[in-house]
C-alpha cells in the first residue's frame, strides 16, 4: 500500500490523502487517513495531485534525427517530407528503437505515462520504424502505455505498395489506424485513402483511428467533413482524431461552422499541436499561426486537446515532450490567458485526451481508478503551466517511477 499525505485536489477545497493498495489502484481519497503498518508513505506537502498526462501524438520513429546535424529541420512541411526520405531509407530496427526509448524515458520523466505514436508506413521505411517503435514498447512496457498508429506519411495511393503494407502493419502489431489523405495527388484518392482507414479499422474490431488532416491552407481540402461523415455512418463516433486540421481556419464562416457541426455529432477529437507552427511555411505578414479554430471548437462543444507530435526531427527542431511545454504553447496560440481559460488547457493535457486516447478508460483519481497520477510542485494548473513546475514523483500503477526537478540557484 501507498498513502499520499497532504495534497490538493483540482475542483476540491482543503487538502486530502490519497491511498493506493497493493493492486496499484486508488482506494481512498479523503482528508486524513491514517497509515496502516507497512504502508509506504509519500509527504504530498500541500502540493497538487493530479492524473497522469496523456499525450496521444507523437512519432517515436522519428524522434532525435535532427539533433547534432544528423540531418537539418525545415521551415515548410514539403521540404520537411522530403528530408525524411533519406533518414527513412536507412532506417534500422535497431536505431529506431533506441531513439524511442530515448524519447519515451524522457516523456514519462516529465508525467506523462499514456502516450500514442504515429509510425511511418511507406515505401521508404517499409515496417522498420514498426518493428524498431513496436520493440521500444516493449521494453517500456512497464513504464508507459503506448498505442501505435500505423501512419502513411507519404499516402497511400501516390505511395506505390503503401495499402499492402498498412494492411501488415496491423497485422504486425499495430494499434491504431493513421491517415494522412492530404498526401494524395487528387481529391478522388484523398477520398479514397479515408474509406481505406475506416476499412482497416472495421477488419481490425474497429480499431481506432488518427488521421492527419492537413496541415495547409487548403480552402477547398474536404477531407475532414468527409471523415465526420464517415465516422457517423460507420458508427464510429468517439474512437477517431484528427491532428492539426488546418485548413478549415482559411475555410469561410459558413462552411466551417458546417464541419464543425459535424465533427461535434461525429464526436471527432480534434488534435490541434499547436507549438508545430513552422511547418505551415514562412509567409510575409500577417504571418500564418497553423492552428485550427480552437476556441471556436472549445465552445461550440467538441473534444479538442493538444499534444507534442514531433521531438527534434525534420518537421520541428525543438520539443521536451514535456505536457507542461506544449500545453502553454497551446495556452499563448489559442489566446487562453485567464485562470479559466488555463483550466481549459489544462484539460486538453489530461481529461480531453484521455477520451482520445480510450473512450472507455475510467480515468482520475478516485476509487477502483488506476493509481496513475503526478503530485506538482504548483498550487494550481495556471502556476503549474506559467512555470512548467517540478513533478517530484511521478507515479504509476501505484508506484513511484520517475521524478522531474526543474531548479537554478541564484550565485550571487
Ligand atoms: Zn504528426
């Protein structure tokens, strides 16, 4: 047993003790429990309790290829692309797999023990990056719960020998079905490429789905409305996302309300990754952000929720995979600059995206959940997000696994 003494509680007064049994699951939350012989005990000291982070885009394949001029990063999402293509070729299961525990210890170091990757599925990398992200999971299995998207970066149609190798990909272990129909060289084989997505998942006890929507200024891309569509008639409502979805930003009001609309009956998650704003391309001013109508999503109703997508590669040289850092990026892109608002980032870290990630995950702290929780050096999400504040232990299934200090010391 594990008993947490001394935190606080989001949306709850005073301070609690949390205590976790031996199953690794909570079994009571209340403000003063009294420790049990043998139970372990953590001094919360009045810090913040909250669930683990979830971060449901990344790509573990691709992590740390632009460090030490491995290769160069890019400021537009074509050349971005096609720099990936030499990496890609001379992929090994061996480095893949390196560079993804690399980052996976890194994400979990800062709380976030959920995580799903996207992996390239074309052919350049063939299933590679698969078998070298798939044998990461492995050996992590202990610290993270990673799902893994079988993604075509490239397409699937102007891709030759891609749709065979989705199909293994699946076959070969993975989670989720990924999509990218911006890819496709016609709107035909767009439309196309996301009726082969939903195929997959059907075959696969409909397996969730994360498309890559686009990441353009597309005013005619209809290929979102067109997976809401999808998603409804395949009654499929609540298990697909779609990233960054850009275009609809430039589409007009009408229109946009239109999909939107559709996207909330669809229950379609909406993964904006709002700190990738290079690869939208240098304009001359007013300079494009690359994000989607957040706070028109957020208010009309729908799941919208945030994630770091890529660390260090060809599409965007920076990235911790720290929650904390892309959450207060999504909080300056999206204007979120109240303490309710902040809630509302805050939100697409955690609660948003873990309905993304498993609809049917019970998730929080409270009885009979998985004891999957940070205890944050912050009184509360805004100081914790202002100040990406320290996360002395980080825990999982009830035991502590990792501990994150952010500190400097004043010389003089
Ligand atoms: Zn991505």
């Amino acid at each position: 047993m594990l008993l947490i003494k001394n935190v606080r509680l989001l949306d709850k007064a005073g301070a609690f003790d949390i205590l976790i049994d031996d199953d690794g699951r909570y079994k009571e939350i209340s403000p003063a429990i009294k420790a049990a012989e043998n139970c372990k005990t953590i001094d919360g000291g009045g810090m913040l309790a909250a669930p683990t982070f979830i971060n449901t885009h990344m790509h573990f394949d691709k992590v740390y290829t632009a460090i030490s001029g491995r290769q160069k990063s890019t400021e537009t999402l074509e050349d971005s692309i096609s720099i990936m293509h030499n990496f890609k070729r001379n992929y090994t299961i061996e480095d893949v797999k390196a560079r993804a525990v690399r980052a996976i210890k890194e994400c979990v170091m800062y709380g976030c023990t959920k995580i799903r990757t996207n992996v390239d599925i074309d052919n350049m990398a063939g299933l590679v990056g698969l078998q070298g992200v798939l044998a990461a999971k492995e050996e992590c299995k202990d610290i993270v719960d990673l799902q893994v998207a079988a993604f075509p970066q490239e397409g699937i149609y102007c891709n030759k020998g891609t749709e065979k190798l989705m199909w293994e990909a699946m076959e070969m272990g993975a989670d989720i079905v990924g999509g990218m129909p911006a890819a496709e060289w016609i709107d035909d084989d767009a439309r196309r490429h996301v009726d082969l997505v939903f195929e997959i998942s059907k075959k696969y006890n409909n397996a969730m789905i994360d498309m890559h929507m686009d990441q353009s200024k597309n005013m005619f891309d209809r290929s979102l409305e067109y997976t809401a569509y999808k998603t409804k008639e395949t009654g499929m409502e609540d298990r697909v996302a779609c990233g960054h979805c850009t275009s609809i930003t430039y589409q007009n009001q009408s229109h946009a309300i239109k999909v939107m609309k559709m996207l909330l009956e669809a229950k379609v998650h909406i993964c904006c990754n709002t700190q990738v704003l290079a690869i939208m391309g240098i304009d001359a001013e007013p300079r494009t952000r690359g994000i989607t109508r957040v706070r028109e999503m957020v208010s009309m109703g729908l799941n919208v929720i945030t994630a770091q997508d890529t660390i260090c590669d060809g599409f965007h040289l920076y990235g911790t995979g720290d929650p904390l850092d892309y959450g207060l990026i999504l909080a300056y892109s999206a204007q979120y600059n109240t303490p309710e608002t902040a809630r509302i980032a805050w939100d697409m870290l955690t609660d948003n995206s873990a309905k993304a990630f498993d609809p049917d995950m019970p998730y929080g702290i409270s009885p009979g959940n998985v004891a999957d929780l940070n205890i944050i050096d912050a009184p509360n999400v805004q100081e914790a997000l202002r100040t990406r504040a320290s996360r002395p232990f980080i825990i999982k299934s009830g035991k502590l696994i990792a501990s994150f200090e952010r500190k400097g010391n004043l010389i003089v």
